[in-house]
DNA sequence: AGGATTTACATCGCGCACGATTTAATCGGG
DNA sequence: CCCGATTAAATCGTGCGCGATGTAAATCCT
C-alpha cells in the first residue's frame, strides 16, 4: 500500500491493521501491568477502576457508577458485592427511592486511596511517554469511543 | 492544569484522565459495535480475531495464534473447541510432534471469510475517522502496548 | 385512586481471560 | 539409553462482561 492509496481488500484483513485489535491488545496488556501494583491493595483492575470513581465522589448509585464506567448493573452488582465482602464500601438501599442501592465507601475504603498513591505515577512510567503525549493520546481514543457509541 | 505544568495528584486520580480507561472503555465500544456484524456469522468478537489469524495464515498451532493475539492456552484452547464444534476449524495433533495441536480452517471456515468481507469497512465507518487518521492511531497504540509488555 | 408503564437493580447463562497446576511429549547431558 | 529438564496444551478456579429476564418500587395517566 502505497501512501496515496487508500489500503487494499487484503491490507483491511491482516489483524495487524486492526485498530481494534491494536485496542484490545494493549487494554490486556495494560491490565497485566496493573496487576502486581493491584496485588498490593487486593484489587483487581476493574474494582480500582470502581474504586477511583468513588474516591473521585462518594455516594453513588450503581446506575450512575455504570454511566460513568459504561458497564451494566449485571456486571457491577457481583463487582460491589466483592468490594462489600472486602469491606471497603457499603451498599445501602435510597430511604426515599428503595429503587436505588447507594454506594459508599467505608473508612478502609478511603485509607486504600493512599496506598493506592502512587499507581498512577507507576503506570505512567510504564507507559513511557511523555505527560502531554498521554494527555492527547488519551483524548483522541476516548473521542474515538464517543464515534462508536453513537 | 495549565499548559506549561505537570499534571496535578488531583487531576492523575480523576478517571477520565486515565488513559488505560479510554483503552479499556473503547475497547468495550469497539464489542458492541462488532456484536450485530458478527451475530450474522454466528462468531464472538475474540472468535473473530482467531478467524483473521486464520485466513491470514491458516494451519498454526495453539501457541503461535496465541502469540499472535497475545492470548494464553487457558483461554484459546475452549474458544477454539467452541469454533470446533461450529465446524469452522480442525484441532489435529501434530503427528511429528505430539505436544502441538495445529489448527487448521475447514471449507465451511473459509467460505466465512467471504461473508465477512464487508466487516472491516463497516467498523472503520463507524469509528468516523479517514484511513490514514485510522492508521496512524493503530501505530500510536501499537507502540503503547509494546512499551507497556516490554 | 388504581392499573399500566417505567425505572433500578439483581439474577442467570454463556463466553472470555488469566494464573496456577497438570499431563504428556520432546530434548539434553552424562 | 535413560532420567531430569523443558516445552505445548489442557484443566481448574476466579472474576469480569453482556443480553435476557425477573422483581419490586416509583411514576404516569385518566
């Protein structure tokens, strides 16, 4: 494929010009390398990704945590149910509305904040790039992800 | 956060400014937007990717298609009974050696592959970008997870 | 007021995905 | 040649993740 081309039939089949795949890939890879910094604090990636939207602001129901995460009350219901067992939210029926179960997070679960300090910092070395590279980077495929929802 | 700063401890712990999230929720994005596409072919987005590697070169074994897709055994091995059982693929030990399962697509596995020519073009139009935006975000992804494993 | 509809969450079944372990085959050194 | 080490898949247990469905509460509508 040359560059004034747009790509050929064949070129669009080899997996390595998927962008999707280019995706999916790295979304495993970033979890491999989240895992052994998770390790220390006994989460897993999906349960610090909860934690770091409750820790942003507490006291939400599981529909707006799933709005936020963009995943459904069927996979956060077990999700929050293990973070309950673990003992660092509680999940609690609205008084006024016993439609809504509202999460908050206990005083554990707001000391594992700290612990979890320097995660952010650690991924991004691992990412080796540069802050304002990640920035852009990050914007463009969340952009990218408003396309597809659309 | 202006221009010339680093970013601040505040703003690294605000999901939205994590990149692994934008990977992590597009790649959910780029599922569902797959999932109508592949239900006509009866396939599952990871059985998908295994039937790319496939038509781009058939008869491998279970480890080269898992390094390919940077998957292990413990998941290819039931994703690849499942494409078995569907009769897209043959799982045939390797007669020189026995360790090694080669798989290999059937008639039925290649005639799939002119049904889902179309696939590619319909994704690449629901991301909204031109062809070379695509390409070069790939790259820039690509790259990422090369840093992230390395 | 009260029956129909909508909303919020939970449950279920299925399919990834991984780490740890197991099984079987091959390889290598003495 | 044989025994220990290595390699390739498979198996097992746990945790997402979703669509379809269920359940109960709130809301709507006349």
């Amino acid at each position: 494929m040359t560059k004034a081309d747009s790509p050929s039939h064949e070129d669009l089949m080899k997996l390595d010009n998927f962008l999707c795949f280019a995706i999916y890939s790295t979304n495993h890879a970033f979890t491999r390398v989240y895992k052994p910094l998770l390790d220390e604090l006994d989460l897993t990636y999906p349960q610090y990704l909860v934690m770091v939207v409750l820790w942003e602001k507490d006291d939400q129901t599981v529909g707006s945590l799933g709005e936020r995460l963009f995943l459904e009350s069927s996979t956060l219901t077990p999700m929050l149910k293990r973070l309950e067992g673990m003992g660092y939210i509680s999940r609690i029926r609205d008084r006024t509305d016993e439609r809504q179960v509202r999460v908050t997070l206990t005083e554990s679960g707001r000391a594992l904040r700290e612990k979890a300090n320097n995660v952010p910092y650690d991924i991004a070395g691992a990412t080796g790039m540069k802050p304002a590279e990640l920035v852009r980077l990050k914007q463009e495929i969340a952009s990218l992800r408003t396309s597809l929802l659309r």
